[in-house]
C-alpha cells in the first residue's frame, strides 16, 4: 500500500479512513488515480470538490449509512453508476436488519478494497459480471439460514462465496486451529480464490502457458472432488514443505496455483508498503553490511524472481516475525520457500508480467531453475 496523505494539510491518512483527523476534510480514494484525496462535501447534486487539484468526485452510494460508512470509494462526479468500481463486484450481501452482520460487511469490504487495489496495481482486469457476464467477477456474502446449513468460501466461474462468520475473529481463529493452518485471514480468502479466477483468466486453454503449468503445478485434468477427499481424508504427503507453499496447496494443481497465486499477491502488497515507508534493513543479510531500501518485486521478464525475493523479501519476512515475536504474537509470516515454490512464484510473476504490456524480447526470457529461499526464523 502506498503512503497516502491529506491533500489539504498533509497529515499521514491511511486506506480505509473517511474523514482527515487533521482538518476534518472528507477523504475517499479514487481509483483511477490510486490515491486518497481529500473533499468538500457540501456541493449540490451528490458531487464533491476536490481540496487540491483533481476533477469534483462523487461517493459510492455505499459511502454512508446509518451506521457506519461500508465504502470510502469514489467515481467521477458525472459517472452514470452509483457503485464504486469495488462495490459493483458485490453480488450478495448478507441481511443487514441481522445483529452484526452491517460490521460483518464492513470488514468483509474492506479486505475485499485491498484486495481490489493490489489487483490495480498489477494492471490485471477487474470487471464486475455486470460488465462481463462471461468474465466477470461476482462475490457473494453468505450466512447459513436454517440449522445444519453449511456456507462454503469457493470459487466457481468468477464468482466468490464468501461465508461471513470469516468476519469474526475469534470464529476465524477457532476455524484455523482446527483446521491446523498457520494462517487465515479474510484479505487471505480473498486472495487465494481470486487466484482460480485468474486461472481461468492467464491460463486455461493458452498454449503458450498451459504446458509449463503442467510441469510446475501438476495436471489440473485430475479429478478436483476425489483429490480433495483424498487430503481431508488421509492428509498431505509427509514431504509436502519441499514441494509447496502449504499443506493444502498439495491437494490438487489448482489449489497448489491458488495459494502461489495469494502467496504473491501478499509479498508484492508487503514490500510495497515496507518501500512506501521507506524501510531499510541495513543488516538484514547475514553476509552484507548494508543492504538497499526495500523496493516492491519490479515487474522486469529479465530479472530472475528468486533474486529479487532473496533481497527483497527474505529480509523483510524475518524483520516482521522478529517483530511478532517481540511483540509476544504469532508470526505474520509462517512460511518456507522451498526451490519448487520459487520457481511457481517466477511463473506468476511472468505471467503477471504480460500483463503489463512487456516487450516481445522480455516476453521470451529464458526459464531458469531458482535456489530455495528458506528463512531461519520461520
């Protein structure tokens, strides 16, 4: 996330806030510009000056509420929608006249925002199923509604499900033990099933990356519903750390892409607010005095990632778990990258890559095979 500050006194403001502690302006983010910017909103007709340079804005009509604002997105002051570029993507909301469930949502927006930015950022698609029926996106908040009734989190189609009690920290927390996972966040869940959406988005049926997916990640021809039962039922091989970046990425191809597929989206959100803030790790690598300012992973075909994670991220992942341990919290960062993540994670990164218009000459960079990048506090 990058650093963000009021446009009319300056003072540090963050990604969620909606009014400048400072000045008390309006802030909301406007996504064609990436940035938050501050408003007057006292203008006729649903438009907000901008405070500072920029065009007048109007709020996502999820802005306010009686309670508490559920968006702090902008559109153009004479757009014809009255959702954010976010919220368009929200197909089902849970029942807002429920105890809880209008914070439940809040949350789960607002994780979902982060999400949303960091896809931005990477310049890959974000079409609403309104947009695109085919291609779309469409998330739907859900709770169970009769006794016995289950709601399972899951992609199908470009459509997320989403159960809502993920909302709740302590239901989230009780769901992580029991299910033996380091780690699980929302922002996680939303990361990793927008990985089998862009599956289907950079990979299925392309020549040019199918064959190397396949030797990577395994053939995703193999039976979805009979992998999965096999690892609930028996459990990952005992081998799984050397060859994936969890557990459950072992139980079938497309899991295995999809918990790479968040794994990036995490490092590359990570080192771009670690760079915002202008960290350095002067000592972060054992055999080096000094070492550079932590700098996002640049999207250069060229460059091989391995390098990049081993200056980059290696030193600041071990940073922060030193942190949470001094802090006397679980690690951030409970993982190990062994060399075939590494080389799963070079794969995301050069299709991400393509994304963003690379030259034809960086398009045919050479495959290589990368080191494993193992960290001794993880």
């Amino acid at each position: 996330m990058r650093m963000m500050t009021c446009s009319r006194c300056g003072q540090r403001i963050f990604f969620d806030n909606t009014v400048c502690e400072g000045c008390g302006a309006r802030l909301g983010f406007v996504p064609a510009e990436m940035a938050m910017a501050s408003f007057d909103d006292t203008l006729a007709d649903g438009a907000w000056q901008r405070l500072g340079p920029g065009a007048a804005h109007k709020p996502c009509a999820n802005y306010g509420g009686p309670l508490m604002p559920v968006c702090n997105w902008m559109l153009p002051a004479d757009s014809a929608e009255g959702l954010c570029l976010s919220c368009r993507t929200t197909a089902t909301i849970p029942a807002l006249d429920k105890p809880g469930n209008l914070q439940a949502w809040t949350r789960i927006e607002q994780a979902k925002r982060r999400l949303i930015y960091g896809l931005l950022a990477l310049r890959l698609p974000v079409p609403s199923k309104e947009d695109d029926e085919q291609a779309g996106l469409a998330f739907d908040f859900l709770e169970p509604l009769a006794p016995g009734e289950s709601v399972l989190t899951g992609h199908a189609g470009g459509r997320i499900t989403l159960n809502i009690a993920e909302a709740d920290d302590a239901t989230r927390e009780q769901m992580r033990a029991s299910m033996h996972e380091p780690y699980r966040t929302l922002l996680g869940h939303f990361r990793h099933e927008i990985g089998h959406y862009y599956w289907d988005r950079l990979v299925r049926g392309r020549p040019k990356w199918i064959g190397e997916f396949r030797r990577l990640f395994g053939d995703e021809r193999a039976d979805y519903g009979a992998a999965l039962q096999r690892h609930y039922e028996a459990g990952p091989a005992a081998d799984w750390p050397q060859r994936h970046v969890s557990a459950y990425a072992s139980s079938h191809p497309w899991e295995d892409w999809a918990e790479c597929f968040a794994h990036y989206l995490h490092m590359q959100d990570a080192l771009e607010t670690a760079a915002a803030w202008g960290l350095r790790l002067d000592r972060a690598l054992p055999e080096h005095c000094e070492a550079a300012p932590v700098q996002p992973l640049p999207l250069d075909l060229g460059q091989p990632l391995a390098a990049q994670l081993i200056e980059q991220w290696l030193p600041l992942s071990q940073f922060v778990n030193a942190m949470d341990r001094g802090l006397g919290a679980r690690d951030s960062y409970p993982f190990v990258l062994p060399a075939p993540v590494v080389d799963k994670l070079g794969f995301i990164h050069r299709l991400v890559g393509t994304r963003r218009s690379a030259s034809p000459a960086r398009r045919r960079a050479a495959r290589h095979t990368e080191p494993a990048i193992t960290s001794p506090i993880a």
